[in-house]
C-alpha cells in the first residue's frame, strides 16, 4: 500500500494544455492587432520592419529551437530514467533562454539609442503606422521575454526537483508540463520570427 | 512507491534530433524567402513556414501526434476559435 495520494497524470497534462490554448488566444490577439495594423498601413509598417535587426532575430530563433530541442529530449530523458542527463538538458535549456535574453538586451539597447523606445521623441514625429508598429513590437516581444523568464525560472525549479528525485520516472509531470509551456514559447517566436523582423 | 505511467510514449532523440534539423532548415528557407520573393507572396509564405514550423512543435517536441482524441479535439477547437476571430477581423478591415 502507498501512503503518497494517487496523481492524475492525464488530469495535469489536460489543466497544461487548457492554459496554454489561453496563451494561444492571448498572443493570438496580438498577431490579430498586427494583422488589422498592417492591413491599415502596409508602407509605414514596410519602413519600420526594415529597422529590424534581422542577425538577432534569426540567432535568437536558433537559440530557441535549440533550447525546445532539449526540453523535449529531457522528458526522454526521465522517461528513460536518466536523471542526470535531463539535469544537464534542462540546464541547457534554461542557459539558451538566458542567452535569448541577454541578445534581447543588445538589441533593444541598440533600438533605444537610436531612439525607438514607446513614447520617444522621435517616434511622436514619424507617421503613425510606424509607431504603431513599434509599440505592437515592445508590447509582443516583452510580454513573450516576460514568458521566456518565467520558463526559465519554472525549469530551474523543475530541474532542481529532477536533481532531488522529486521528479523522476514515476512522476514527470512537473517536467511534462514545464517542458510544453517552454515550447509554447517556442512557438509564439516562430510566428513573431517572420511577422517582425521577415515579412516587411 | 510508485507506479510507472501507463500513457508513456517515448518519443526517441533520433526523431526529436530530426524535427530539430527540419526546424533550421525551415528557418533558413524563410529567411530566404524573405530577402528573394517579390510582393505580396513572401508575407503568405512566411506565414506557410511559419505554420509548418509550429505544427513540428506542436506534433513532437509537444507530444500532439501521440496524445489522445481529447487533445486533439480541444487542440482544433481552439484553433479554429483563433481563425474565426481572425477571419471576420478582417471581413470586416478588407471591405469597409
């Protein structure tokens, strides 16, 4: 007999994903506001895009795929009861999304000094499609880094469990579900990849 | 004590590697697009990538592909939510 409560795996996995179709609608609705934006101002927001910095863009998207390429094969990992490799996999991940973060950090450090930050002076003179996109670019972009560093801290949380054996074979749904919120991430890149710094 | 999982599917590095390689290859072939596709046609095939992309994620770094009817189901549900939200968006901003 076992004294630890029964878990309901099938249970946890379906709460997960009910809270990412949530994310989904909520990034979603940004990609709308662009897509009715860009509808509405299809030059400004051409000359905008083209002040992108295509390099940081494309790196970070690797960096990401990279990064959800070890999540996924950390949940291999416990699966196949290798505890230590899915320590070290989820170390990576986590040291990806702190890359991702640090390039975000010279990119818009870079944008600042050139004086494209919300509610700049520059951005009051040029045409208002152009600040619209600017804006619909620091509200997407820093609400997914806002999701980039909870992932990051959720994984760690995660992996330290994994180092302790809270979180092992028997048990992976801390890891399962910390694994598929860090690929929501992903994806919500992969669409903002081309929509911001490709498509103009 | 505890019980071994009865809905474990391990999905192998072999095929996660794969999708990993089919992610950078997609990535570079948008980027490509992007620079030598005149018009209007590099904005839906960057979106065309873009969704082929999210659909290996969703497939196999997200387990989809293994996962039962449920799901699925709620996976198309809340797509097709998304698209009719976007869709009568924009019946109503293209012919105003």
């Amino acid at each position: 007999m076992s004294h630890t409560p029964p878990k309901d795996h099938a249970g946890a996995k379906l709460g997960m994903w009910l809270f990412l179709f949530t994310e989904l609608l909520l990034f979603g609705g940004l990609f709308l506001l662009y897509g009715a934006y860009f509808a509405r101002y299809p030059r400004e927001f051409a000359a905008a895009g083209r002040e992108m910095h295509l390099g940081f863009g494309t790196v970070n998207t690797i960096i990401l795929i990279t990064s959800s390429l070890m999540a996924a094969m950390a949940v291999t990992a416990i699966q196949r009861s290798g505890r230590r490799l899915a320590v070290y996999l989820l170390g990576g991940t986590v040291l990806c999304g702190a890359i991702f973060l640090f390039n975000k950090y010279l990119e818009w450090s870079a944008e600042f000094s050139r004086g494209i930050y919300p509610g700049s002076p520059l951005l009051a003179t040029v045409p208002p499609g152009e600040s619209v996109f600017y804006s619909l670019y620091y509200v997407t972009v820093g609400l997914h880094g806002l999701h980039v560093l909870i992932g990051g801290a959720l994984l760690t949380v995660v992996a330290v469990r994994v180092g302790r054996g809270t979180i092992h074979v028997g048990d992976f749904a801390w890891l399962e579900n910390g694994a598929l919120y860090w690929h929501l991430v992903d994806l919500v890149w992969i669409f903002i990849f081309p929509l911001y710094y490709l498509v103009l | 004590m505890s019980s071994e999982r009865a809905d474990n599917h391990i999905i192998g590095y072999g095929t996660l590697t794969a999708v990993w390689v089919a992610l950078l290859v997609l990535t570079a072939l948008t980027v490509w697009v992007s620079r030598h596709t005149p018009g209007i046609g590099h904005v839906w095939g960057s979106l065309a990538i873009a969704a082929a992309k999210g659909g290996l994620v969703i497939a196999f770094f997200m387990h989809m592909r293994y996962e039962g009817r449920l799901l699925r189901w709620l996976l198309f549900l809340a797509l097709v939510t998304l698209v009719i939200f976007i869709g009568l968006t924009f019946f109503d901003v293209l012919y105003r």
